[in-house]
C-alpha cells in the first residue's frame, strides 16, 4: 500500500510540475497574437520560450512514462477514453516545436504568419484540452467493468469540463504574461504587464467559479470534509493566487510568477488530493473506479522505479535550475542579431 501511495502521490507531482513548467510558454504563445505587433516583438517571444520549453515538455514524458510503468491500466484506459483529446494535443505540440526551428528559415511575411499561427494553435489547443481532460477526470468518465470508455469525444465537452478547460487556459495566460513582464523591455513590457492584470482579474472569477462547481460536479471535496486540516491547501492556494496581484503591484515580477507558479501547483493538488485513492472514476458505477491500489504494476516494479526517481528526478531538476538561471536574463531587439536567436 505504501509504494502505491508514494507513487500517487509521485504522479500528481510530476504533473503539477509539467503544468508550471511548460504552463508560461503555452500561455505565452497563446497570448502572441494579441500582445506582440511587429515581428522583432514576435522574435523576442521566441526567444523568450526557445531556450526552455523543450526542457519543460521532459516533465510530460516523464508524468506520462510514470502512468505507463506505475499504473498501466490507467495508462490504457486514459489513452483510450481520452484518445482524441490526446492526439490532438499531441500534434498541437508537433506543429508548435516545429515552428521554432522553421519560422525564420524564410524572408517572406507569408511563411512566418503561417508559423506564427501554429506557434497560437499549438499552445492554445493543448492548455485548454488538458484542462478539460482533468476536470472530466474529476468529474468521473464512463468506463465499464473492463475499462472500456462509453462516451464520445463529445461527452468531453460537458460545462464542467469546458470549464477546467478555461480554468488552466486563464492559468497559464497569466503565467506566460508573467514571464513576458520579465523577458522584455519597453512597450512590449508594459503591455504584457497591463495584460497580467486584466488576465489576473479574468482568472480569480474563474477560479472561484470552478471550486463552487467542483461541489456539485465531483466528490472531490469528500475527502477535505473527511480531513479538514487538507483545506489548509485550497487557502495556500488562494493565498498565492492573491500573491499575483499584490507583486504585480509592486513591479516585483519575479515574485509574481513564482506566486503564479504555486497558484498552478496548488490547483493541481487540489484535484489530486480530491481524487486520492481514485485516478480514473468511472461515472457508471463506484465498482469500476481504477485506483491507485488496483491499477498498479507490481511491487518490484514500483521499488525499481523508486530506485530510478531518486537517482536521476535531481539531476533534471538540477540541469533545468541551471538552465533557467543562465536564460533569466531579459531578451533585447539587439540580441536577435546573434545567429543562435530564432
């Protein structure tokens, strides 16, 4: 039981990290066409993202690989309930990390505004679908006795659903506008700083939107009523969301994207300490709820694996630490001219 504790617990970490990692640069792209007016402007947003964000997706293979090996049922019936949801943000990510490397290999205005486009698409398909997919998570999916999903890609869009949906994509635009106010100068700096506070505004209806419904749509409060000192989450988590706004007050925009940062993690364990035992909840009967204790692989299996954590979950983080400090400098129109830029 322990292991599978350890390794539930191991699942939802390593999403919430995904989701703050690779969460600004979705919202960053997401929000270049609405931010960004003239090409060096888009430029610097690339470059604002390019140095990072393949580093960051590590932590969707590394969720996804943990679902695989930990929990295998769960892998095949997520990836077969939730197959179009899941494909689709897979080639939103395709189109989105081949955009980096194609949109300056041309000088024609045509060729970057179609790539320009697959940079909006890419990251605005992907923040929006895997809102939506957890939420329907929370909610509970029709899957039978042998975990065969009964719905529709249709029945994913349910307004509890659309909402989670529009929950992370709020997230994450406030999050990458965060990470623009402290990539860039100038106008485009006051732009993006007056676009976190009007997102920020956006975010807390939503957000607490979203906690009212999650108690008529789920049981995820179930568990916070059977142990009350787990509220103590929910608060540190409106607590960081606050957090945002107060720094952006200040100017302190560091410290409001690391706030944005904890805002993300918390909202994410919100859902997962909600589950807890539960990973996949079937809405057609309790019985056929997949588990942390039913749907995982063998106990050699998950102390292998702890093994591995152990060992090498520190030298990522090690080498993103790294490569975060060496790219936190602001990006400059001059510092397009290097050959390295995008």
């Amino acid at each position: 039981m322990i292991l599978q504790d350890i390794w539930f617990f191991l699942w939802g970490l390593l999403w919430a990290v995904y989701f703050v990692t690779d969460g600004f640069d979705l919202g960053l792209g997401a929000l270049m066409p609405f931010v960004a007016k003239t090409d060096n402007e888009k430029r610097i947003i690339f470059n604002a993202i390019g140095p990072l964000w393949d580093g960051n997706e590590v932590w969707l293979l590394t969720a996804g690989g943990v679902t695989f090996a930990a929990f295998p049922t769960v892998y095949a019936t997520m990836f077969s309930s939730l197959y179009s949801a899941l494909m689709l943000i897979l080639f939103s990510l395709i189109i989105r990390g081949v955009s980096f490397e194609f949109r300056g290999k041309i000088e024609s205005p045509g060729w970057r505004r179609i790539w320009d486009t697959c940079m909006f698409v890419g990251s605005l398909l992907p923040a929006i679908l895997f809102g939506a997919a957890f939420a329907n998570i929370f909610r509970g999916l029709p899957i039978d006795a042998q975990g065969i999903y009964k719905g529709t890609f249709f029945t994913l869009l349910n307004p509890y659903g659309l909402l989670g949906g529009v929950l992370f994509l709020c997230l994450f635009l406030v999050h990458g506008s965060l990470w623009l106010a402290i990539k860039s100068d100038g106008e485009l700096h006051q732009r993006a700083v007056n676009l976190s506070k009007k997102l920020w505004a956006v975010l807390l209806v939503v957000a607490v939107t979203f906690l009212v419904a999650s108690k008529f749509a789920t049981t995820l409060y179930d568990n916070y009523f059977h142990n009350p000192a787990l509220f103590s989450v929910i608060l540190a988590t409106v607590a960081a969301l606050f957090l945002v706004r107060v720094f952006i007050g200040k100017g302190a925009y560091w410290k409001a994207w690391f706030a944005s940062a904890a805002t993300i993690f918390g909202a994410t364990f919100f859902g997962v300490i909600g589950l807890y035992p539960r990973m996949f909840p079937s809405s057609i009967d309790p019985s056929y709820t997949l588990t942390a204790y039913n749907a995982s692989s063998t106990p050699l299996t998950l102390k292998i694996m702890l093994v591995v954590a152990i060992i090498f979950v520190p030298i990522v983080i090690a080498y993103q630490a790294w490569a975060y400090k060496l790219f936190s400098g602001k990006i400059k129109e001059e510092d397009l001219a290097y050959e390295e830029a995008y």
